[in-house]
C-alpha cells in the first residue's frame, strides 16, 4: 500500500503562523489584499503532489473553495516538459483534459478572476521561464511555445487576475521566486508526532505490531524526526514489516535518508534471491543519471531499451515499488518518487560513473566530480539530494551494503573527491557569510556518519554562524559541533518552532552544549535570540562549570521582533559577548548560572539582557560575581525586570568584584532609590567600573544628585549612558556640578532624549570650557534651540575643549544657529564626528557647514545628517555637484573646489576612503576619472 494514501491534510505554515488549506487565498492580516499566487513548498516526499491534487478533488466535490473559484485547472509539470518542442494555447491547454466534447472556452475566459491554476512540480520544469517580458503573450487564444505559454501564466502576464496554486521543493524557490509577482509562501508541515503515530497504526493494522514498530521508531530521535516526511514513514514501515516478517533485527532501521533508502533496497534485492541481473541494475541507474541531467522524470520504452532494460525488467520494477506508470501519459514510466531517482543516480556516480564511455548518454557529466561542480552552481536543486546521497555512502556499513546489492566496488577516490570539495565550499561560504549553505553542507557531512571524514571537513571552519529553525536541523548542528575542534565563534538564532524543547531531549541539548567544554579553541557563544528556556540553560551551565571549558564570550536573549528592534535602536553594540540574550530564561536558571561563573575562570562577558530574571534572579548572580574567582568583566541585563530591589546587592557585589569593568542595566526600573544605593558603590575605592549604562530606568534629577557626588569621587569611570531618563536641566545641573570639577574622569556622556533644553546647555557649556576629560556628548532628543546650541558653540570655540564627538540629532535647531556652528567647526582643533540629523537647517545652514568642513583648519572627519547627499566627482565636467533629500541642488565647485588641484583631489579621496572604510591607496589610485559618493546620513 503507497505512502501517500495516508496523508493527512489541512495544516501549514506562513511566516511562523499555522494556516488551514480553506485559508490558503485568504486576504493578508496586515493589508487585506487577497493573494495571486501561493507557493506551496516543502521537502522531497512531504505530498506537495498528492495535497495539489486533493485540493482539485476537493473543489470539484464542493467541498473548497466553491466562493472563490468557478475553474480550476491542473497543470503537471511534468508533463509539460513532454510537450516542450510544440506550440500549444491555453485554450487548448484546458479543452485537453475537458470531461465534455465542448469546452465553454470564452464563458471561462470571460472572469478571469474567478480562475484557478495549480501548477504542480515547478522544480521539475526542465526550462527557466526567465524568458525577456517582451517575449511573453497576453492572448490565450494563440498558440506559442510551451516554455512562453507556461511563463506567461506563472509570471501574471497572461491572465493576470487569475489565482496560481504552485507546488515545489524548497530548493527550487530561489530560481522561480524573482518571477512570481508577490507570492504568498506556504510551507507544508508533513506528519505531526500524532499524525506519525496514527500512520503506524494504520499501515500496520494491527495495533501491537504498530506500537512494537513505533516505539522503536520513537526511541531513534532522528529517525523519528525523519518521519515528518510521508515518504520517509512509509519506507521505514516498509523496512520494518519487512524485517518483522524475516525476523530480523528491527533496531538496524538506520538514522541517515541514504541508509533507509539502502535498507529498502537490500530487503528488495535479497542475495540468493535477486530478480534482476547486475547489468540491468546499472542500466536503471544510468537511466536515473540521465534524467536528472536532463530535468527529465518521465521515461518511455525508447529510453528504457536504450539503458538496456527490457519489458520484463519494468515489470519488476513495478512490483517493487521503484517504477510506477504514468496516469497522464501512455507507455511513460517514473520513479516512484523524485528522490528514488536521485538515489539511484547517486548509486551510478558511486559505482560506475568513472567508468563511462564516451558514448554514453551521461558521458558530458560522469564522475562524481561534475556533479559536485554542478552542486555549486545557483540553479543546483536538481542535484542536491543526489550529492546528498553520494556523502551518505561513505559510511562504512552504507557502502559495504551497497556494494553487496549492485555486486560493484566503490571507489575509494570519491571520499577524498568529496572532502576537498567540502573544504573550498566551507572556504566560499566563510567569504560570502552564506549561513543556508553552511546548513547544508552540514546536512551532507551529517549523511556520511563518518567521524573520521567528519573531523576533516569541520577543520575548516573557525566561525559557524546559522539559524536553526526545524529539529532536524539542531540535530544535525550538534552531531556535527562534535567533531568541530577548531571553531572559534559560534552564533546561533534557534527559534521559530516552540515545541522545540518540549520535544527535544536533556540528551540532544547536552550533545550541542557540550561543545563549550569538548572545543578548546572555543572562545565566543552567541545563543542571542534562540529560545533556551530554563532547563537547557541548566545543561549550559552544568557544561560552563567543566574545567576544561575556556569559552570567553557568552550571550542570550528573546523577545518579540518590535522588542529586537527597540533594543537595537537603544542598546550599544554587543558583538564581544557571550550571548543569552533573548532566551526565555527566567530567575530559575541563575542558581546554575551562579555556579557556572564561579567555576569558570575564563568567562569574560556575559549578555542575559531581556530575560525574566527578576531581583530574585540577580541576587543569585550577584552571589557569584562577589566571588574571588569569578572572571567576569561585562555583564548586559538590558530589560531583565530588575527593580531597586536588588539594587543593595548589586552595590556590595560592585565593590567586592575587582574584575567586572562593564555593566548595562538598561531598561530596568531602579528609580532613585536604586540609583542612591549604586552610587554608594561608585564612591568606594574599591569599585572598577568602566562602562555604566542605565538607559529608561526611571532616573529624575534626584539620581543626579546623587551621581554628581560619586562621580567626584570615582577614579575608573568613563563612560555613562543615562539616557531616556526625565532628568531634566535640574538634573544636567547637577551633572555638570561634576564635570567642571577636575577629578572628574568621566569622557563619553550619553544623554540622548533626558528632558535637556537652552537653560541645560548654559551649564554644560561652563563645564565643557573647564573640562577636559570629555571627548564624546550625546545630546540628541532634546529640545535645544538655536540658542542651546549657540551656548554649546561657545564651549567648542575654548582651547580647553577635548570634544571629539557631539550628536545632536532631533535638537530643534535651524540654519539660525550655522554661522556659529561653522565658527566652532573652524576653530576648534579636536572635534573630529559631528551628528546633525532631524535638524531643519536649509540651504544657507548647508552652504556655512561646507565652508567650514572645506576650511584647513577644520579638523572634522564625519558630519552625519547635515543632508543626504551624494557628491559626484565628474571627469569632465570639473564641479561637484550636491543633491539633498529635498531636492536642492548647489554646485560646490563655486565654494572653491578646483578639480585640477591636487590637494582638493586628495581631500574628497580621503572623505570618501573615510567614510566607507576603504583604503586611502585604493582610493588615490582612482584619481579624478573617479565617481565619488559621499553619503551623509541621518543616525
């Protein structure tokens, strides 16, 4: 009985969300417009086919989509790649598989909209459809070519109010997507663990065979995740009933899609037993080669005759399962399934393929070696799953079954074939930051179970850098982290699929984790944003603790995509840390944590920001930084929901703990109470800290008072964010009672949106005229004026002034306070980055700014947000010419720029190597035949 007559149907997946086949052309939740095309995607066997058809069955019973659709029209891939040297019409497309003698062509023309098409099999199409949109056709009534007729339809050319129901594989989608016009992508799910347990009972129909068979199954993780695909489940029935029947040893059902296919096959071709002859084995699969090759899936007795096969060997292939008939198209043979013929391809490039002759069919493509050359290529889906196949046979036990049942050697050059190709892709990957190929060359090197080979291939990679988002994928990932001795840095997004660590083992999590004590080389951790939760995190820490753990870096965190972006907007870069940020951890995990950190001598940073940790939660962990041997030295809890509470503990860890430099509670609500008590830390003498950042924590002018005497006080700080806080010009008064002082050794002061206004910036520009400490101010978000930033243009015009960095973004000024700005920009010797965005400053504030910028004593690198410009730099035209976001165009050449002049010439080349990083020698050597753009951009 076939797989595919127990599939269950109805529930998807789109965008994370599931999704029931009656919503499938249902209008957007965000913009309400109904979709044109839906994209049904899924891996090879999951019964993409068997759902598109049941979907027409559906429909012609009146069971779906009976509002929506008058037509609906089936189109097998397939078997238009038979019909791809004709010229056909839509009309006749449809009046071919019309019931009736007439076909009311023009009344089912005539609403287009009410029009559905399933194109079924897009990967399978042996031509591109990327034909020029000049060369397609509108008329359904003409006849065009098979290819033009086909792109017409998919790419809404033809019809374009009709709806298309596409099926194909995931690895197809990036050749067809850039031709489908805003799709909605549905990817099918396969079997549900209940849905697999269901399909064991009912294949086996007996119930103690079906719970024998399933509880070994669900004993075997992988294989049990394997299953999610129907064709998966049906060849380890097959296979166990099989071996069930011999009396065999069911534990041998395997974990690899090549040694399941492998299981099939031997108990398929019993030795003593064998239906077939070696030569008609290799036949079969010299047909199989050719037709990948080819794009080609349907076979018919010219090609079969032409591989050596006879009627009487189809027939036996027939009985077993490999080859099925064809219901569209008479005397056409395939596989039972796509993934049978690549199997059997794989066998051919394994077994035969350096042998071929020059006549052979497959001759342009023999050796295993240009399959993998044709592996690299973009539009490579229709060899991945052999190439696939072709890691899986090196494992030892895969090949020795393999070559018992074709009666052929393997060569042994294949495994080194495959291992150098492994190293250039793993090389290109690294280059290119391609986290989709990385997944599936871990995929291939999964296949082969080979530990030796294993450790060979993963020697390459230093940094792995992936999301994970099915089972199988995170099983694959730590079956492979195993063998990766060198890599250095790891970062991994795991989420997408919350059912995860229900269904994954203590096991499964020990083997990913302990990567951080088995990898010496192990430095950096980047868990950000996966979903950990309590119990793996204790598995984490349980591996933090082993002594041979030398991990550094560690980071975790998890919120919704608005919170990842309102913590990017606000939070300093993280890319030094340990990540846990982001990882459903609540304070239930800190008592392992704790232990961790006071085990682990080599943990220097450590990310947990937006996590539940609460004060219960920061209390244990203040336990283990007071501690002697704790490493730490950065420690983020951005929005961990900490109150002042935990505040008193923080401040007595603080002045124990001589290590930790850098600490970031943004984001929670210490208020001023919380701030009295960690500003009792600051005072001592014992406290180290750097970095102190307490962005949004309910601060007011009291926390400023409280800061201005500790600030005094302390030695070691000298950076302090306090943005987001209502402090007010009481509290800046109190900050800048601080900073006019000497001992004050504070150089970045972050006070973005705190309330700031003119009456603010008198006191900040007496203590930037005294202070020469403070190099970076952040002032953005506060209602300055013109005048506030006249009062700051004073303190930069002092020779006492160190500032090298202001922002003033969003400050409510105009091109009123420029003349003054320009002033201080040319007088002052070390202001270096100036940031103006959100200011309106028009075209006269523009025109002083680039005097300035342009005097030799202007020692300013970067203005940001003065305008969004580009600065060309024409061969011929001698002028620079700017374009502003409102249109304004000024030629700079009248501000004195002299194309011929050498120094201008070195100065705009400099900018530009500046600006985009680019070396000053790469740019010089351009010269002035060189198009420069020099962006200003709004931060």
């Amino acid at each position: 009985m076939m797989w595919f007559s127990y599939l269950f149907f109805g529930i998807m997946k789109q965008r994370g969300q599931f999704l029931m086949v009656t919503a499938l052309f249902d209008p957007d939740e965000k913009t309400g417009v109904h979709p044109r095309t839906v994209v049904l995607q899924g891996a090879a066997g999951i019964g993409k086919t068997t759902l598109a058809r049941k979907v027409m069955l559906d429909w012609a019973e009146g069971n779906l989509f009976q509002d929506r659709f008058h037509y609906v029209f089936y189109i097998s891939c397939r078997e238009m790649n038979q019909l791809v040297k004709r010229e056909i019409s839509l009309a006749d497309l449809i009046a071919n598989d019309w019931p009736g003698l007439e076909v009311p062509i023009t009344e089912i023309m005539s609403r287009p909209e009410q029009l559905l098409f399933i194109v079924d099999g897009l990967d399978e199409l042996k031509f591109p459809c990327d034909e020029h949109r000049y060369d397609l056709c509108r008329d359904w009534r003409r006849q065009w070519p098979v290819h033009i007729l086909l792109s017409s339809l998919l790419r809404k050319v033809m019809l374009p109010e009709a709806s298309l129901l596409i099926t194909a594989r995931f690895t197809a989608l990036g050749k067809f997507s850039s031709l489908l016009e805003t799709p909605r992508h549905v990817e099918i799910l396969g079997f549900s663990e209940e849905e697999r347990k269901e399909y064991f009972c009912r294949f086996f129909r007996d119930e103690d065979l079906a719970q024998r068979a399933f509880s070994l199954i669900e004993d075997n993780e992988i294989l049990f995740t394997m299953c999610f695909v129907p064709l998966v489940s049906w060849i380890v029935c097959t296979c166990l009933k099989q071996q069930m029947e011999r009396g065999q040893d069911l534990s041998q059902v395997s974990q690899t899609a090549t040694a399941l296919y492998i299981c099939y096959l031997s108990n398929l071709f019993t030795p003593g037993e064998r239906i077939c002859s070696n030569q008609t084995l290799r036949g079969l699969c010299q047909l199989a080669a050719e037709g990948i090759w080819g794009r080609k899936i349907l076979f018919d007795e010219e090609d079969l005759r032409r591989h050596g096969l006879q009627v009487t060997d189809v027939s036996a292939f027939l009985d077993m399962y490999i080859f099925q008939k064809d219901s569209g198209c008479e005397n056409y043979y395939s596989f039972i399934h796509l993934s049978f013929q690549e199997f059997f391809a794989a066998v051919f490039y394994a077994l035969w393929g350096e042998k071929v002759g020059s006549k052979s069919p497959v001759a342009a493509h023999a050796g295993v070696k240009g399959v993998l050359e044709e592996c690299q290529e973009t539009d490579s889906s229709f060899v991945t799953l052999t190439v696939h196949f072709l890691f899986g046979f090196l494992r030892a036990e895969t090949a020795r079954k393999l070559e018992e049942i074709f009666s052929c050697q393997m060569s042994q050059e294949i495994k080194l074939e495959l291992l150098q190709w492994v190293h250039s892709e793993i090389e290109r990957c690294q280059k290119s930051s391609l986290p989709g190929q990385v997944l599936e060359l871990m995929a291939f090197l999964y296949e082969a179970q080979d530990e030796e080979f294993l450790t060979m291939a993963m020697h390459h990679f230093q940094e792995i850098t992936l999301n994970i988002r099915t089972k199988i994928q995170f099983l694959i990932l730590a079956f492979c982290l195993k063998h990766g001795h060198e890599v250095c840095r790891i970062h991994l997004d795991i989420k997408g699929w919350e059912e995860m660590h229900c269904h994954l083992s203590a096991f499964t999590w020990r083997e990913l984790f302990s990567v951080v004590s088995r990898n010496q080389n192990l430095r950096e951790l980047d868990l950000s944003s996966s979903h950990l939760g309590d119990s793996s995190m204790m598995i984490l820490c349980s591996e933090l603790r082993n002594p041979d753990c030398t991990l550094q870096k560690l980071r975790s965190v998890l919120v919704s995509c608005l919170n990842i972006l309102f913590f990017q907007l606000f939070v300093a870069s993280t890319q030094k840390l340990t990540m846990l940020d982001n990882c459903h951890l609540t304070a239930a995990c800190c008592q392992d944590l704790s232990y961790a950190l006071e085990s682990n001598r080599h943990l220097e940073n450590l990310n947990l920001s937006v996590n539940s940790l609460g004060d219960d939660g920061m209390k244990l962990l203040c336990k283990a930084l007071g501690n002697q041997d704790c490493s730490l030295q950065e420690l983020r809890m951005f929005w961990c929901d900490l109150t002042d509470t935990c505040c008193k503990d923080l401040s007595s860890t603080l002045i124990q703990n001589q290590n930790l430099l850098h600490l970031d509670l943004a984001a929670n609500a210490l208020k001023d109470d919380g701030m009295k008590l960690l500003c009792e830390a600051l005072k001592h003498p014992y406290c180290q800290l750097q970095n102190l950042v307490l962005w949004k924590c309910d601060l007011t002018s009291v926390s400023c008072e409280y800061l201005s005497f500790a600030l005094i006080s302390n030695r070691s700080l000298t950076h302090l964010d306090l943005s987001g806080n209502s402090l007010g010009n009481d509290g800046i008064k109190f900050l800048c009672e601080a900073l006019g002082n000497q001992c004050c050794r504070i150089n970045s002061l972050m006070l973005r949106s705190c309330g700031l206004t003119v009456s603010g910036c008198q006191d900040l520009s007496t203590a930037l005229k005294r202070n020469r400490s403070v190099t970076h101010l952040n002032l953005a978000d506060n209602a300055l004026g013109n005048h506030g930033v006249t009062l700051l243009c004073e303190a930069l015009g002092y020779p006492d002034c160190h500032l090298k960095e202001l922002k003033l973004q969003c400050c409510y000024f105009s091109e009123a306070c420029c003349w003054d700005l320009s002033m201080a920009l040319k007088s002052n010797q070390n202001l270096t980055h100036l940031n103006l965005g959100g200011n309106t400053l028009g075209n006269d504030g523009v025109k002083l700014l680039c005097e300035a910028f342009r005097d030799p004593s202007c020692r300013l690198q970067e203005i940001k947000g003065a305008l969004k410009s580009s600065i060309i730099w024409g061969s011929n035209t001698g002028m620079f010419v700017e374009k502003t976001g409102d249109g304004i165009l000024t030629h700079l050449h009248s501000l004195g720029y002299d194309l011929n002049c050498d120094r201008d010439a070195s100065r705009v080349s400099n900018m530009v190597s500046r600006h985009f990083s680019l070396p000053q020698s790469f740019t010089a050597a351009l010269g002035i035949k060189a198009v420069f753009f020099f962006i200003f951009l709004n931060q």
